[in-house]
C-alpha cells in the first residue's frame, strides 16, 4: 500500500533542479521524486529490457573511433601530471 510522504526543508538548488527534471522527463514533482528514490534504493530492479536500451542508448551517444590508443594514453599521462 502506497504511503505518503512530506520533504520539509529542501534546499532550493535540490528543488529547481528536481523541477527541471520532472519538466524535461514530463513528470509531476511527485512522481521525479518517486523515480530519483526508486533509482538509487532499488537499482537492482531494472528490468533486463530496460538495461539494454539503457546501453544502447549510451552506445548512440558516443562516437564511433572518438579516440584511438594513443590519444587515451596522452590524455591519462595529462591526468596524472
């Protein structure tokens, strides 16, 4: 059975930020809420479907040859320097 819950004294970068998010996915505060607290105390429950759009997704997103040994190698000696 659902339960209800009040947030008092949520500092206002928390907030906006949340409101930003429910306005970009389309949600009520609520429900951004409910899914920000269902994702890091139940991160364990992805379905299998969703875990592989997930990584498909993340795979669109990068681009193909985008960096070569060489340039990763640089770039970890520039890290540590």
């Amino acid at each position: 059975m659902p339960t209800t819950l009040t947030l008092k004294n949520i500092p206002d970068a928390v907030y906006e930020q949340l409101k930003a998010t429910a306005a970009l996915n389309r949600r009520s505060l609520n429900s951004e809420a409910i899914v920000c607290l269902e994702t890091v105390l139940t991160p364990g429950k992805l379905a299998p479907r969703e875990r592989l759009a997930r990584a498909r997704a993340l795979r669109a997103g990068v681009q193909a040859g985008g960096f070569g040994a060489d340039a990763i190698d640089t770039m970890k000696r520039q890290g540590r320097a």
